[in-house]
C-alpha cells in the first residue's frame, strides 16, 4: 500500500499509509485528515477536496481533465500551477510516497 501524506496549512505532516485505487479525498477523509471537506462526494462539483501537489511530484500524475481544471477555478483559495482536486486522482503504487498541501481554507 502507497504512503502518502497530507500537509495542512499550520505545517502538521499527517502520513499514512492507503490501498490503490481509492482517491486521495476518500483516502484522506477515511483517515481523518482535517481540511477536506468533499461536499459533493467526490463528483468533482463542489471544488471543497482542493489539494496542493507537492512540486517534487507535480509531473507524476496524470493531467487533470477538463472539468477537474473548471472548478479549480471555482476554489475558495486560488488554485495554484500544481493544485489538484482530490476526489479526481486515484492512489497507484507509482504514488508511493506521494506528498501534498492543505490549501488554508475550502470554503
Ligand atoms: S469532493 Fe467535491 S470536487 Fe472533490
């Protein structure tokens, strides 16, 4: 199972560990990391599951699609170059070790 790890917006690593194939907003909500709130249930709609990809792994996931690329620019924080929305990329083994930001607020 990929590591991977959530970085809030006061710093605090919260690093687990979570099966291929879940998303990374049910993987993060599933293990209770605070500052995803996925209203929309991951139906890439409500833009609250906003990530902000670490630079050392911005090349390694699959671009977003257009709709996941439209409500990033709906975010309650402005999106960034590197910004993902969660429910939208799917945890592989070529993950593992996978970092991301938390984005100050969702709403
Ligand atoms: S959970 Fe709503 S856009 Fe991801």
């Amino acid at each position: 199972m990929p590591d991977i790890t959530f970085i809030t917006a006061d710093g605090t690593a919260h690093g687990f560990e979570a099966p291929p194939g879940v998303s990374l907003m049910q993987a993060a909500t599933g293990f209770g990391v605070p500052g995803i709130l996925a209203d929309c249930g991951g139906s890439a709609s409500c833009g609250t599951c906003h990530v902000i990809v670490d630079a050392a792994w911005a090349d390694r996931l699959p671009a977003p699609e257009p709709i996941e690329r439209m409500v990033l620019e709906t975010t309650a924080v402005p999106a960034t170059p590197t910004s993902r929305l969660a429910c939208q990329v799917r945890l592989t083994d070529a993950l593992q070790g996978l970092v991301l930001h938390l984005p100050e607020r969702q709403v």
